[in-house]
C-alpha cells in the first residue's frame, strides 16, 4: 500500500477521485432508470455490481488520499517546528544586539570607542565593524519579518490540509453508507435470480446464441465486403496498368497505396483513438468472461458495450470509408467503416446519418443510438476488426 502512496501525487489521486464520482453520477443516471417499464434481475444485478465496484475504487482512492494527506500534514508540522525553534533563536539574538546597542548608545560612547584607538587603522577597522553590526542587526530583524511569514503561510496550509482530510473521511464514511445501501439492493436481486434461476438462465442462453448469430451474420458480410473490394482493386489496377501487391489470404484487404498510409496512421494512434461516444460507461468487456452469477456458463464481448446518455449519438473514431450498413432483427442498423484493413462497427443505431461509399472524418456523427422501450438504456455496440479478426476496442482507445 505504501508504494502506491508514494508512486501517486495527491493531485493525480484527487482527479482519479473526481472521476470515479463522475463515472458513479452516470451509472445513476444511465442504468438506474425508474421509467424502465420492466425489470430484469439479472440485468439489475450487473448494474449494481458496477456501481458497487465504482464506489469501492473511490473508497481506496479517498484512503490513498488520506494517508498522503496525513503525511503531508506531519511534514509541515516538522517544517513549522523547526522554523519556530528558528525564530526562537533569531528573537534571542536580537534581543542580546539590541541590549548591546542600549549600552553604547550613546554618541560619547561611539566616539570614546573610535579615539581610544591606537592608530588610523584600528580607528578605521572599529568604524567599519560599528557599521556591519548595524547593518547585520538589520538583517536579524528582516529575517525574524520573513520567517514569521513564512510560519504563518504554514499554519494556514496546515490548516487547509486538515480540513481536507476532515472532508475526505466524511465522504469516504457518507460512500460506505451507500455502498451498504447498494449491497442490501445486491441480496435481494440474488435472491430474485435463485427463485427463477431456470427462468434467467434460459434468457441467458438464449441472448448468448443470438449474440453468436449476429456475429456470425457480421463475420459473412465483412468477407463478402473484402472480397468485393478485392475485385474492384484488381480490377482497377488491370485497366490503369498498375501493380497492386497480392493478398495473403482471401480474408485479407489488398491494399493501395493510399489504404497501405490509412491503415499505417490507424496503427500509429493506437491507445490515442477517441471513443465512439461524448461520455459513456463500458457494461460488457471484450473477450470471453465467465457469467458473474451462473458457474460455467461464459460470454462472449464481440466487443464493447457501451451505455451513454440517450438521444446520443456515434461518432467515427477515425477517418475512413462506410463499407456497408446493415439492419438488424429490430430494425436497428450497424455501420462498418473501412480504414485501410481496419474496419469500425458502430451496431444498434435508430438510424444513419451516412451511406454506403461516404466518405468519414474521425468525430463525424454517424447515427443516432438506440434507446430501448423498455429497459430505457442507450446502448452502443463497438467493434474492431483487422481485416476478419476482431480486437479488443479498449487498447486502441483513449484511457477515460
């Protein structure tokens, strides 16, 4: 724990902090719906589940940052310590400078002291050593104004320091109250979910097998798409009497020149891409994960599920091409943007602002996405392909 305290500024722990709270606002405000006109335990419960998780990271940044705090206001109480012990000392001296001065003050006494000399020299030597004593008297007493000051922004930061440590503990108490409240919500949707556990794990099932059908769906048209645009590139190449490198795969784009450097400058931004939506929440991972409440059954993240705010819309996340747009089932529709051999798919959009050949500019709006009837979330559907295989989203992506 120490290690984590000393690696993190208390103002990179104060951000995370912040966004934590930010990321727990929209949790209420995007998955806690109390118009949703039907309830789903098991869908209930991951909701709760995030929130849980999100308040318990704040938890242990506020505890970070009290601890860095604590350390902080021992540091400054030494500092304060030892520059009073200081001022105790500059005081002492001044005061014994000025009794001295007191007691030859006098300018007999000054005078006496200069003509008692022996010789021009030592007279000149007292006079020089009467005006450094002045002067550095001087000094004493500008130095014991300036520590005096610097004592005072001290305690003043000292102070401020604590009562941000007062805040931090009563919002780190006023989290674990709701984290309480939350987990009470968590035994009852458990409870939900074992009393129609049959009933859940069909849903579940099923959901599971429609979401392998759609991929699949999307897997066919995507290879039916390369090899289209294979055909036209060699086309293209044949009557302009061109050279275009040959495909190692059929499930590989051939690439021109112009979607080889696209292709290259996607590459080049990986981990600095924006995301497909202003503000957002990920519900469901990429990759294969174990269901969190029913042992043995896993499911798989096509990509990322992202929940946003509804009447959002999804925007490109880099420039490119639309290869195709699909509709769905429901009549949601899935735009496919190409970048070189990259390919972006934006699914469960309302409707499209764009059409098959456009050509997009990364941060274009490209549909609006839908908001469910029923359980009200606004729910987007990110994938990324390379050529035919699928990647995780979340490495090529801005860190929110």
């Amino acid at each position: 724990m120490n290690s984590i305290v000393f690696s993190q500024t208390r103002n990179e722990l104060e951000n995370q902090r912040i966004k934590y709270k930010t990321v727990i606002a929209q949790l209420n405000t995007m998955l806690f719906n109390e118009k949703k006109k039907e309830k789903n335990a098991l869908e209930d419960l991951r909701d709760i589940n995030l929130k849980i998780d999100a308040r318990n990271k704040l938890i242990a940044t506020i505890n970070l940052e009290a601890k860095l705090l604590s350390r902080e206001i021992v540091a400054t109480q030494k500092k304060i310590n030892k520059l009073n012990k200081k001022l105790t000392d500059l005081k002492a001296d001044y005061g014994d400078m000025i009794f001295k001065s007191y007691k030859s003050k006098s300018q007999q006494s000054r005078t006496m002291f200069l003509l008692s000399s022996q010789n021009f020299y030592q007279a000149y030597k007292r006079l020089e050593y009467m005006k450094q004593y002045t002067s550095f008297r001087k000094k004493q007493g500008e130095e014991i104004i300036v520590q005096t000051t610097i004592i005072k922004g001290l305690k003043d930061s000292l102070l401020v320091q604590k009562k941000v440590k007062d805040t931090l503990i009563l919002s780190e108490t006023n989290e674990k109250e709701e984290i309480e409240k939350d987990k009470g919500k968590q035994e009852i949707l458990i409870t939900e979910i074992k009393r129609k556990e049959g009933k859940y794990k069909k849903e579940l099932q099923n959901n599971i097998k429609e979401d392998k059908r759609v991929a699949a769906k999307i897997d066919k048209i995507i290879k039916e798409e390369i090899d289209r645009a294979n055909r036209l590139a060699l086309a293209n190449a044949k009557k302009n009497n061109v050279a275009v490198p040959i495909s190692t795969s059929e499930n590989e784009f051939i690439l021109t020149p112009e979607a080889k450097a696209l292709a290259a400058e996607f590459e080049q931004n990986k981990g600095r891409l924006p995301w497909p939506v202003r503000e957002g929440l990920v519900v469901r991972k990429f990759g294969e994960q174990p269901h969190p409440t029913f042992p043995g059954i896993s499911i798989n993240g096509t990509g990322l599920h992202i929940v946003t705010s509804k009447g959002s819309n999804a925007e490109a996340i880099f420039s490119g091409e639309v290869l195709n747009i699909l509709l769905g089932s429901g009549g949601t529709k899935n735009v496919l943007i190409r970048h070189g051999n990259y390919i972006t798919s934006y699914n469960n959009l309302e409707n499209t602002f764009v059409k098959k050949g456009d050509r997009i500019v990364t941060g274009q709006n490209i549909g609006k996405i839908f908001t469910d009837k029923v359980t009200e979330k606004t729910t987007l559907v990110f994938v990324l392909f390379k050529n035919t295989t699928r990647l995780n989203p979340a490495a090529w992506m801005l860190s929110r």
